[in-house]
C-alpha cells in the first residue's frame, strides 16, 4: 500500500483516542492535553475504561462503544493490546491509526515482532494505514492536529518534516518555532512497520498545502517504491534529506575492488542523486535548508556576490565558496563605475565588496542596490561586522528596505542571504531579517552553505529535465552468449569467471577488450607469447580452497619468451609456496598495451542490500583504494547519466584534456557505462564485477582486467532492481495492411525531440482535443515529464519507424497510462498524428494499453475527453467504457473502463 487512506491521517474529522488520560506525568495524559488543546474542530473520543471523563470530554470503555465511526485511531496503550485495538477499530469502519507505543522491536520485548505482526495482519482486511510504532506522533497544524506528546505545538506553514526519529521531530519543532516556521505535517515514523518515506513522499508530493519536504531517514525499507516516490516528488518540490549513520558501513567482506569502496553510505548519496533529493550533512544544515526554503525562491545560478564591512570575513567567505565549488561573481564593468560612484575610495574596488568597517546604513544601500542589478550575479550574501562608529541595526533595515524595493520592481528577485554576526544587536537584527522573510545566518560559513545548497538543488533539478543523449546505433549485445558463458560456470559450481570468460561477456556487450590467450603449464605460456606477440602480460591462475579466494600474480612488459617461461615458473613455486592447497588453473597471456596518454579507470558493480546493484566509476590501476576516487551509481543508465556520475570523480577533469594532452574519448567512456548498466539489467547471476583498468585516450578504450563473480537466482532480471528499466519485452514490429512497419515501443527519455516534433505536426484543433485546451509549444518540463517516466508507475507506448529504418526516426503516435502509487487507477491518453489516421492505429494503441494495463493489476482505466471529440468517445465506447459528464465542466466527458484484477 502507499497513500491509500492516508487523508484520514492527516484531515481527520474525528479522532478516537484509546489510552486517554487524566493521570498527570503519563504518556496518555500528554497526548490527551496536545490533542485537545490543539483546537481541533471535529469530535475527539477518549478511550479508557478507568474513566468516564477525560479533561472534562465524554469517555468511552472501548472502540465498539464510541457512538460514531472515528477516522483516525491514536493509540497509547501498552504493546500486547494493540492488535485487538486495531481489529475492532478496523472493524468499526476507522482506516487510520498513529500507534505512539513503543515496545515492538525493542531487544527486552521477545514477542515483539510477533506483535507487530500480529497488528499488520489486524490492519490489512480493512486497509487500515498504521503510523508508528514507537514514534512521537502526527501533526498538521493547518487542520489543528497534535496527535502526539511532542513539548509545543507547531506553527502552520508550508514545509512537511518526516523522521523517523522522534528526538529530531521534536529538536526541529522547538528550533522552527523560535524562529516563526511553520509546517503543514510533521511525521514521525518511528519502526515503520506500515507508513514508510515511500508513502509519505508519495502524500505529500499532491498535497497542496505543503511547498517542501524535509526528511530526516536513518534507512529506507522498500527501495523501489521509495525511488519511484521519491523521483516523482522531486519534481513537483524541493525534497531534502539528512541521512544519519554516514560512517556506518555493512560489514560484508568484499571479494573485489567495488565491493570494497561501495558503502552503504555512498550508495544512499548515489540513490538521493539519482532522486532529485538534496542531501544535506547534519541537522545543521538541515535547519539551514529550513530557513532557506522557507522564505526564499531557487536560486538561478551559482554565481555570488559578497557585500561585506570586514574584509577579512569576506575574505573566508568566499575560502568557503571555493572550496564548495561555487563561484565568485565577475562583476560587470558597469557595476564596479557605479559602485566606484558611491563608495569610498578604500572600497575593495572588487567582489567580495568590501564598503569599510564605518560603512552605515546608507552604504549597505547604495552597494546593495547596485549588485541586485548587476546582470553577472545570481546571488547576493551581505556580511556585517559590529563595530563601534556604525548600527548593525541601521544597516539591517537599509538592506531590508533596498531588497523590498527591488523584488517590487524586478518579476523575479535575486536571491539574497544576510549574515550579522555576534549576539546582542546583531540577534536582534537576524530576527528583523527573519520577520521579513529575508534568509539569515550566524557565520557567513553557514549562508554560504546555504546558498550551496540551493544551487545543488537547482543542479539535480536541471538533471531531472535535461534530454539525455541518444545511445550509438551501434550497441547490439548479446545477451545469449553471455547466458552460455554464466551458465558454464553455474554448471561447475564456480563463483567466479575466468579471465578469458569475463572478457567474452564483456565483448558481447560491446566493450572492447584486450586479447586474452591461456596456457596450462609455463612452456605452453612461451608459446602462446611468441604466437601473439611481444611484449605480454602473463597471470597466473590458481585458487586458494581454503579461503575461496584468488591467489597469484602478474608480470607486465615481458620483452623475450625466455622471460615469459621465468615469470610464469617464479609465479608458480611462489603459489604453491604459499597456498599448498590452491588449485592451479595456468596462465593467461595478453598483449602489453601501453599509450602514453592512457588513464587507467575502473567501472565496476556490486549489490547493495537495500538498493540492489550499483554501478562504480572511477581512478583505477592497482592503487584505485588508496586513491579514493570513485563516484556511484544506480542502473539503469543513459549517456547523460553516464556523463553526470563520471564529472563527480577528480579524474574526469584530467579526461578533459589538460595542458597539452589530448581529452580521453569519453563518449566511449560513457558508452561503457551505459553497456555494463544494461548487462546488469540483462543478467541477473552477474553479482560482482570489476573492470580495472580500464584504458581510456583519445581514441577510445579497452579493458584490460576484468573480474566477475556469478551465482544463481530465482527471481526475474529486473526485481533486484532500485529503479526499473526500459521494458524491452514490449517492443513490437507493426505491419499494416498496405506493408508499411512500424515498431511499438516503450518511450524513452531521449524521444523528446520527436514527441516535440510530434507536436509540431499537430493542428491547433488536433492540440485542443487531445490536450484539452490549446497550446503553441510544448514546453520543454512538460516534454521531459511526458518521456522521462517512471516505468514502475508509468508506462508509454510510441509508434515509430523500425530499427533497420534508414535517416531519421519519426514518432506517428503514442498512447500513455499513469497509475496511482496504489495501482488502483490509471489515466490513459492517445496521441496520434493526423495523417496516420484511418489505419487502424488508434484502436491498435487502445488495445495495447488495456492489455498492459490489465497485466499490471490496475483497476480501472479513466481519461477526460472533450465531450466534442466524438472519435476519442466513439473509440473509447467500443472498447466498453463508460462515459459521463464532469459535474465540475459539463465540456468535458469521463470516460471508465473497470479491469479484472487477478
């Protein structure tokens, strides 16, 4: 389940309290005070059979006594009573419950998990949502909510906080509060054993009353479920997360280079990335963000002016933003005469702007005035320093009264962040700022951090949007051999590839690979090195039994096959030396490949037990650990993808080309990443991998190393999966009757040129009936939205021109569903061009979606038809749906079609 039911949660009517009571000091009588002096305006029933008043409210001996049906259960009441609480709750017709009782998991609780348990099977007939257990509670201010036993009560406003600790809810609440922030929902989790971030995110992304999403997460359950949401919600607001536990890492023994730097942690940065999320470090910066978002807009580049009175605060200011990877705004010419118009002469006469430490009210003024226009500046921060001859306060109101001014005159203000620093009057002046809605700081390290912040979430939204790269044509893999190699292996009961193996499963995918020869003894080595020429790399391959481990090493350059035959018998005694239980397998021999503008690279896969594989890229070579630079990745990828995950790493910028040598071709590194991402979609028994090195220049690359270890598996390709790939499975060939082909298949991100040149081909009549209203463009976000979907929630079918089409591909037509996170409804649409009409085409694409649809387990199909586009309602009839007026716009028709769900 997902948002089912979750509006009784959080818009009440009524409230059912079970543990309400009088006792001063108890838990029930904290929650009982919050909830009836939060001013709730629907009927509150307390629960207790030791009372028949509480705090002067008519009480009730139990569920089943409460005259009327309560929409939201709060229960206080000791573990072991819970489950029968929640059945006749469920039974009484209530669908949602806070259970604030802690004791489920709790290590001294051995029936605890039971318990909890036994309170989700109560739960599930009635499709009762269950917050909890132990957490603090629920609140909605908006709807003067206090279930829970948080100290004060919540301010309203516009941000959602959820955690699944209580101790932050209630440090965030007291913090926010102090400074006049308010939130529409505050949601502690606590276990989760129902409601998780996956639900919430889902809520809260369609509830209109909040504007932004904080989250404080110390794990995700359901990975999937959580990608889909959280990707969803990104791009309709800012979500920001605060993940504890960094340095937590699993302890699993990694057999491999990847296995070894893919940490839990890293991979929850990798899945926030992936999101759209902003990840913040602690509660700081959480706080930070609060403030932040709560009074300003998203900020348009990362470029910063800095207006300060103290230079040498200014001076570290912009240490931090160097070291953040901003920038330090180049003010235009024209800025500097004005500012040299209105300043003194000892002004730093340069960014940051330094206006002197007498600098009072009217300079902040001038100067301020001046960087709000300037055209070279996304961002303004001003700095004050107390001094003895100027107001802090004065100089907060003429900064308060410029930007008032200016985001009058200007459609869309610059944003600008303030930092008065020291207690006293500066304290005073921050809350002038704050009461002004004007973001403000303690240290000027703090704002710009902030500011960071702000332009990494713009960043992951552009990331969000942006129109990835077509894949080469040319990447056909072959997925069938690879299955012969891995099956091999399984047959053997062997764990890992050989060499030789690895790289043919490299090769069907595309990647190239250095050639590799075996030998079984050292003078089949010298032979197997004169045939192929020298200079070669020789391993040794052998295996330790005992420790099931890899043992044996590697000559490079060897020059003559009197070397290869030394290398390969000193590589042999030193193995069986040392592991007189290793079983020796030969040699491996493969040219030395040597350029002097090669960097060594690594790209690499392990699993997470949360977020399923993860694809690695970095610095490779036999020092890839101690040099620590590496980015991650989650699967499926694309080359914008490929793109983004390499620029993290510091090699990317040798990549680039520096000082004289040559840029790395990294379309092909890219396009690797791409390929080793869909091997991984493709082959579910690939549960290691490690490419190191990976040789990159200018003209391309080739693997010269490469491990893989495989075992068996059960479930489908695409389950072990965070995020779910393109659905190959559904691609068809068309054939119409006069021989024209077209290919069916789902949409991918990189249609967005030809859906918009799809668009372009309608008329403005053809716009109207299929978007309901008229449109001249369609805008890029719509666009992006429309093609970058969520295969798990989404699905989209397009007709284009068939693979083997020479020139450009066209897209003719498409047809499109979009479930609820509950997979109870989903609304269709059609899109085909005009002079595809009359084929047959439309009922083609109708069929196709009510067939997938049905698959999926959706229960109903639904779309708005203009009541004047009788070919859509005409369609829509004869596959048996059912149609009616819209009571909110008799123009437009609602068309259903009820599916069976098996």
């Amino acid at each position: 389940m997902t948002i089912r039911n979750l509006d009784k949660m959080f818009k009440p009517k009524s409230i059912a309290l079970i543990g309400a009571s009088d006792t001063p000091g108890t838990l029930g009588n904290v929650v009982t005070r919050n909830l009836l002096g939060a001013g709730f305006e629907g009927d509150i029933f307390p629960v207790n059979p030791k009372y028949a008043t509480v705090s002067g409210v008519a009480a009730y001996p139990d569920v089943a006594r409460i005259p009327f049906v309560p929409d939201l259960g709060v229960i206080v009441t000791p573990p072991d009573t819970i489950p029968g609480i929640i059945r006749r709750l469920g039974e009484k017709g209530t669908r949602a419950a806070v259970v604030i009782s802690a004791g489920f998991i709790d290590v001294q609780n051995r029936n605890g998990r039971a318990l909890q348990q036994a309170m989700l099977d109560a739960a599930k007939p009635y499709t009762l949502r269950i917050i909890g257990p132990n957490c603090l509670g629920v609140m909605a201010p908006g709807g003067f909510l206090n279930a829970g036993f948080a100290h004060i009560h919540a301010l309203p406003g516009r941000l959602a906080f959820v955690a699944q600790s209580g101790a932050v809810i209630a440090s965030v609440l007291d913090w926010a509060t102090h400074r006049r922030i308010g939130f529409s929902q505050l949601v502690s989790l606590g276990d989760m054993a129902d409601v998780d971030f996956g639900d919430m995110l889902d809520y809260l992304a369609n509830d209109s009353h909040t504007r932004a999403v904080l989250l404080y997460v110390e794990a995700v359950t359901h990975a999937r479920k959580f990608m889909s949401a959280a990707r969803a919600a990104s791009r309709m607001k800012p979500v920001i997360v605060v993940k504890a536990g960094r340095h937590v890492e699993g302890a699993r023994a990694a057999a491999s280079h990847t296995g070894a730097m893919a940490g839990s942690d890293r991979v929850y940065d990798a899945a926030f990335r992936r999101a759209g999320m902003l990840r913040v470090s602690d509660m700081q910066a959480l706080f930070d963000a609060v403030g932040t978002l709560s009074v300003t807009q998203s900020v348009s580049g990362d470029r910063l002016a800095i207006l300060t009175n103290g230079g040498g605060v200014g001076v570290m200011a912009t240490d931090t933003l160097i070291n953040k990877k901003g920038r330090l705004a180049a003010l235009s010419p024209e800025t500097l005469d004005r500012l040299e118009d209105v300043l003194p002469s000892t002004w730093s006469h340069g960014n940051p702007v330094d206006i002197v430490g007498d600098a009072a009210g009217d300079r902040y003024a001038a100067a301020l005035e001046n960087l709000l226009g300037d055209p070279e500046t996304d961002a303004v921060l001003v700095i004050n320093v107390p001094t003895a001859v100027a107001s802090s306060s004065e100089a907060a109101q003429a900064v308060i009264d410029v930007y008032k001014e200016k985001s009058r005159a200007q459609s869309r203000p610059k944003t600008l962040l303030t930092s008065w620093i020291g207690e006293g009057a500066a304290a005073g002046s921050r809350q002038l700022f704050t009461d002004n809605g004007i973001p403000t700081y303690q240290t000027p390290d703090d704002a710009v951090r902030a500011f960071m912040q702000m332009v990494r979430y713009r960043h992951s939204q552009e990331m969000l949007m942006e129109t990835p790269p077509n894949v080469p044509e040319q990447f056909r893999p072959d997925p069938g051999a690879v299955r012969a190699v891995v099956g091999k292996a399984l047959s053997e009961g062997r764990e890992w590839l050989s060499e030789a193996e690895a790289k043919t499963v490299l090769g069907a995918y595309g990647i190239p690979v250095a050639e590799t020869l075996t030998a079984e003894t050292p003078e089949a080595a010298e032979r197997v090195a004169a045939d192929m020429g020298l200079p070669v790399v020789l391993k040794i391959l052998s295996r330790d039994i005992t420790h099931k481990s890899d043992v044996g090493g590697v000559a490079l350059d060897l020059e003559s096959r009197a070397r290869v035959r030394e290398a390969a018998a000193a590589m042999l005694g030193r193995v069986r030396e040392a592991f007189p239980k290793a079983v020796i397998e030969g040699f491996t021999v493969q040219p030395y490949i040597k350029k002097p503008h090669a960097h060594e690279l690594i790209v690499g896969m392990t699993e997470d037990e949360q977020f399923g594989p993860v694809l690695l890229f970095g610095h490779g070579g036999t020092a890839v650990e101690v040099i620590d630079d590496q980015a991650l990745a989650l699967p499926p990828m694309n080359m914008h993808l490929a793109h983004e995950v390499m620029s993290q790493t510091r090699i990317y910028r040798l990549l680039e080309g520096y000082r004289g040598t040559p840029p790395a071709d990294l379309e092909a590194v890219a396009l690797t990443l791409v390929e080793v991402s869909q091997l991984i979609c493709d082959i579910p028994e690939i549960r290691e991998l490690d490419i190191n090195p990976l040789l990159a220049d200018h003209d391309g690359v080739i693997a010269l190393d490469a491990r893989m270890r495989v075992a068996p598996v059960e479930d489908a390709a695409t389950d072990r999966l965070a995020i779910r790939p393109y659905p190959k499975e559904l691609e068809e060939i068309i054939r119409l009757p006069d021989g024209l082909e077209l290919m069916l298949r789902p949409i991918r991100p990189e249609d967005e040129p030809g859906f918009q040149d799809l668009f372009t081909q309608l008329s403005m009549e053809e716009i109207r009936l299929r978007f309901l209203h008229y449109m001249k463009i369609l805008s890029h976000s719509l666009a992006a939205r429309l093609t970058q979907i969520d295969y798990d929630r989404q699905m989209a079918l397009v007709l284009t021109d068939p693979p083997d089409h020479e020139g450009r591909r066209e897209l003719y037509g498409a047809v499109r569903i979009s479930a609820d996170p509950d997979n109870e409804r989903a609304e269709f649409a059609i899109l085909l061009r005009g002079d595809m009409t009359g084929m047959g085409l439309g009922p083609l694409l109708m069929r196709r979606i009510i067939d997938y649809a049905g698959k999926r387990g959706i229960g109903e199909l639904y779309g708005d038809v203009l009541a004047d586009n009788k070919s859509m309602l005409t369609l829509a009839r004869a596959f048996g749906f059912r149609a009616r007026p819209d009571r909110e716009d008799p123009g437009i028709m609602i068309v259903t079609l009820p599916l069976s769900k098996d």
